[in-house]
C-alpha cells in the first residue's frame, strides 16, 4: 500500500548534474554516479522520498504513458519499502533494459502521473534507474537462459534496442537467436548515435555480457543484404533461419534541399555523431568531422541537435547556435496540449544548459561559399505560421556565420538499397517497411520491429516493439506463445 500522503511531505526532487564547466571537459555521463565512487550522487534515502510520493491512485494515468506498460505504482512502492529486489523483479517483468530508459527515456509516464496536474510529477524515471543501479551492484541481475531449447533458429537484424529486446525474449523462450550488426560494434543508436555524456557505453555492454550468456549469439560487422565479401546475402538468410527479424532502424536522414548544399563543412548528424562515441572512448584523436575551435550552426531543434551541440562544446567549438523553424515552445501545456498527454513545453537538456544559442522561427533559404568550395555562412530569415504554413518574413534575411552545419532534422524512413529491396518487403509511403498485426511484412515470415517499422521513435518504443514482435515470432513458430505484447504495431502516444 502507497504512502497517499507522500506528495504532501516530499517536493520533487531530480539528482544534481556535474558542474557545467567540469563536465565539457570530459565525455562521462552528466550526472555522477556510485559506480565512479562518487557518492553524494543521489543518496538511496532521497530516491526513497521521491518514492513515495507515489500515491498510487486508482486509475494509473502513467501506465498508459509508458508504452511498456511499466507497473510504475508498484515498484514505486517497493523502492520506498527499500525492498529493491522485489522492485527490479516487477520491472524487469516489463522493460528488459531498465537502465537504456531510465537514463534516455523523455518519459512520457511522468507527463501522466496524476501530480503532473500540479506540473510535479512523481520522478519515474530517476526511480527506474535506481532500481536496476541497485539490481546491478548487488549482482542480481544474472542470466536466465532457457529451461528447453525449440530447435528453431532467428535472425535478428539490427542491434539497436528492438532488436536486443526481440533477441532476448526469443532466446529466453528456447529459440537459437543470432543478431546481424553491419557496425563494428552492437547497440545500434546506443552505441553509435547517443553521445557517451548522455549515457556510458559500459551500459551496453553490461547488458551484453548477460544476452551472451544466455545464448543469444552476436555478429558484428556483417550487413545482411549487403555486397562485402563478409556480408551474408539474402538467400543464405532465408536458408540459415526458420524466422528472421528486420530491427534496422529508420536509417535515412532528412537532408535539407537548399543551393549550396554540396558546399565543404555541410553534414548529416549521423555522419558526425558516431565519431564522438569513438572519441570519448580514447580511440580517436582527430575526428574527421571536427567542431574544435569552429563557429557551428545545426539545424534542427530536437534532441539529435542537442546531441550535437553537447558534443560540439567537448570537441571545443568556437561557437554554437541550434536553429528551429517551428516557434518558441511555450513554458506551461496550451490548451490543446492537456494533461495527460505529453507536454509540449520548452525544455532545457543538459546540452543546452551547457551553452549555445537557440535560434526559433528561423529558416535556411542557402549555403554561403567562402570562394573555396567551403561553406561560410547560412543565409536565414524568419518565419511565421499563416493559415498553418510556414511564410517568410520580408526585410528580415540575414547571414549567420558558420565553418561547420550540421542537419539534424530527423529521419525519413528505412534504408531501401540492400536489405529491403533485396528480400522484396513492402514500404509505405513514409518509408516505413510494412507490417500486419502480427508484425510480420508482406513477406511470411520475415517480422519488423523498431523505427524500421514505426519511422524515427524512442527507445522505449523500439523495446515495446521488440518485446511484441518476438511474441509474433514466438507464436508462428510454435503455434503458441506467452510472451507478453505490449503493443501493437499501430499503437500511439497518448493523444
Ligand atoms: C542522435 C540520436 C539521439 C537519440 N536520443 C534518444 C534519447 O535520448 N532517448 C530516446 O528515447 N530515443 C533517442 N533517440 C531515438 C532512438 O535512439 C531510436 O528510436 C532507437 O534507437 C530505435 O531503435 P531500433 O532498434 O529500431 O534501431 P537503431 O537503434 O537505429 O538500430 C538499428 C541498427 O540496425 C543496423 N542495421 C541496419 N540495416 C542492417 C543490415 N542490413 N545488416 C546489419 N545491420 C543493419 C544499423 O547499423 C543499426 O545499428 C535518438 C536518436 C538519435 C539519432
Ligand atoms: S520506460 Fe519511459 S515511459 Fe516507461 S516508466 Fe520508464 S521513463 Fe516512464
């Protein structure tokens, strides 16, 4: 039984992050923790307050707020019972990679929690990663291969997080799992897009060590469908496997179609941020893509570009500006924007505490050249919103000084040369491969999971998708199934 009174003894409270000039000289997390031997973190008594201001009312709004389903009242009240062990058994029961979400995850839950109507939610995720820190670093988070083997064999291609999450469900229900990585290295947007200073490496790995020992088998470096004299072609695919998997994510970034875009110094946010996990790892001295001592523009304003931008700050930019068409977010929920839906409000991510401008209502019209084929500046004007399209302002084109841009401004779908072609799979019109209710593509028995199938999402969507996928799996191999689905391919955020 909840504490009903805890909200009315205990403010919200969220851990202190490391000084903004101590940690741009580094790349570790933002925030301290145990493992490091820094103490004073979080203490274990204050994540327990937080707990219990969970007051675990009758309808729980978060639950429909997680796509996971995370039983959040529950293990809330066992984190304030101190009973953490209980409390990594009911999450674990729902989210496989607690530490992925309660590090990454927007949260979507916080912005239903009940007390979110007082804009002071009960701090959900910060509660998650305690729970599987604690599980962690008292060891009871072991292996749990399975109690018999299916003699059927799936491939799992793509190692972000709908692929671990569809690998280790099937491996645990006895199915011989193989996961194809074309990177050097396993975790997809976990390894080679999220910034080490937003979550450590060593995460991953932790989490791959216990996939390993329960069976699920690794193969990085291969692309399936590609060229290369290691990749693995279709047909042996086909032939090697009763089932196969496509978790390869929404690959494809928006370029921005405006003169001068061939220019020097102009790049993709994915061609710049896999370098940086290499870099904050010691491997890299000199990325190829370098912002150190550069005055940086990137374009889009979500949290791709903030991930440049925190980047751009550790490799020593000149300066930094974030640029975004769409208007100031507002500071409180509008009127169509209620609670329990997600708010929709001005946000300041560890990135942006960090420095940098950020520049709404702003559109790039073209790339300057500086006489040598490099780019020198951004000619921009502002926009306003007319009858719901964007228009521009006259008398205010400007130029905005930049030797390095970077486009963060999404994804538009799965990468169709290879793979997708290959096995002949349908996509729909926003590039997304196509799937039925039972996450399988028009071809049987090839199952998507994941941004491939969703377009560009979150993480804790592609763990939903990849639990839910290996149910399907599960069951067009054997008739049976009871591994849980949490959602459905066409299932959305609260609206
Ligand atoms: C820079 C960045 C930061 C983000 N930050 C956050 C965040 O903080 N929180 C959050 O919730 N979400 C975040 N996201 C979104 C989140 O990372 C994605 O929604 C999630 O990773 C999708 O998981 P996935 O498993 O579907 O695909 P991915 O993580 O994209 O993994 C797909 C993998 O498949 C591999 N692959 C593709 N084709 C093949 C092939 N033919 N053969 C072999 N391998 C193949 C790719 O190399 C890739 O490694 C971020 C995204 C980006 C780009
Ligand atoms: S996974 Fe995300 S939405 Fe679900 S409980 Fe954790 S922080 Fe909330």
């Amino acid at each position: 039984m909840a504490d009903s009174t805890g909200f009315l003894k205990f403010d919200r409270q969220s851990p202190p992050r490391r000084p903004v000039d101590i940690r741009i000289m580094d790349w570790k997390d933002v925030y301290l923790d145990r493992e490091s031997g820094e103490d004073a973190v979080f203490p274990v008594a204050a994540v327990r307050e937080q707990a219990a201001r969970c007051m675990d009312c009758g309808i729980p709004f978060c639950h429909h707020g997680c796509p996971l389903g995370n039983l959040i009242p529950e293990w809330n009240d066992l984190a304030r019972r101190d009973d953490w062990r209980e409390a990594i058994e009911r999450l674990h029961a729902t989210n496989n990679f607690p530490e992925f979400t309660g590090k990454l995850c927007p949260a979507p839950c916080e912005g239903a929690c009940v007390l979110n109507l007082q804009e002071s939610p009960v701090t959900i995720k910060q509660i998650e990663f305690e729970i599987i820190d604690q599980a962690f670093a008292n060891g009871w988070v072991t292996p749990q291969p399975p109690q018999e083997l299916t003699g059927k064999r799936v491939a799992v291609v793509g190692s972000g997080p709908a692929g671990l999450a569809a690998a280790q469900q099937l491996t645990r229900a006895g199915h011989e799992v193989t996961v194809y990585e074309r990177a050097d290295r396993i975790g997809g947007l976990l390894r080679y897009g999220i910034p080490e200073f937003k979550m450590e490496k060593r995460y991953v790995d932790r989490r791959l060590d216990q996939m390993r020992a329960e069976g699920t088998r690794f193969v990085a470096g291969v692309e399936v469908g590609g060229s290369g004299a290691d990749d693995l072609t279709v047909a042996e695919l086909r032939s090697g496997f009763d089932a196969v998997v496509l978790a390869g994510g929404a690959t494809v970034g928006r370029d921005l179609d405006v003169p001068g875009r061939e220019l020097a110094g102009i790049h993709l946010a994915m061609e710049f941020l896999p370098y940086d996990n290499l870099q904050a790892l010691g491997e890299l001295d000199e990325p190829p893509i370098n912002a150190a001592g550069k005055r940086v523009v990137i374009i889009g304003g979500g949290d791709t570009g903030a991930d440049c931008l925190g980047t751009s700050h550790r490799q020593g930019a000149a300066s930094v500006a974030q640029l975004e068409i769409m208007p100031t977010p507002p500071d409180r929920r509008g009127e169509r924007n209620p609670w329990p839906t997600y708010p929709l409000i001005m946000r300041v991510s560890s990135a942006h505490e960090e420095g940098g401008d950020r520049l709404y209502s702003i559109n790039t019209e073209r790339f300057l050249d500086d006489g040598a084929g490099n780019v020198r500046a951004l000619l921009v004007h502002d926009v306003e919103m007319v009858d719901g399209r964007f228009q521009k302002v006259e008398g205010t084109d400007r130029e905005l000084p930049a030797d390095l841009v970077l486009l963060a401004m999404g994804f538009t779908g799965a990468q169709r040369t290879g793979l997708v072609d290959s096995l002949g799979v349908e996509v729909d019109g926003r590039g997304n491969v196509v799937r039925d209710s039972e996450f399988m593509s028009t071809v049987p028995g090839v199952f998507v999971a994941g941004d491939v199938g969703r377009g560009q999402s979150l993480i804790v969507w592609a763990i939903s998708e990849g639990r839910a996928a290996a149910g399907a799996v599960d069951n067009w191999l054997t008739g049976d199934s009871a591994l849980p689905r949490p959602v459905t391919p066409t299932a959305v955020p609260l609206r």
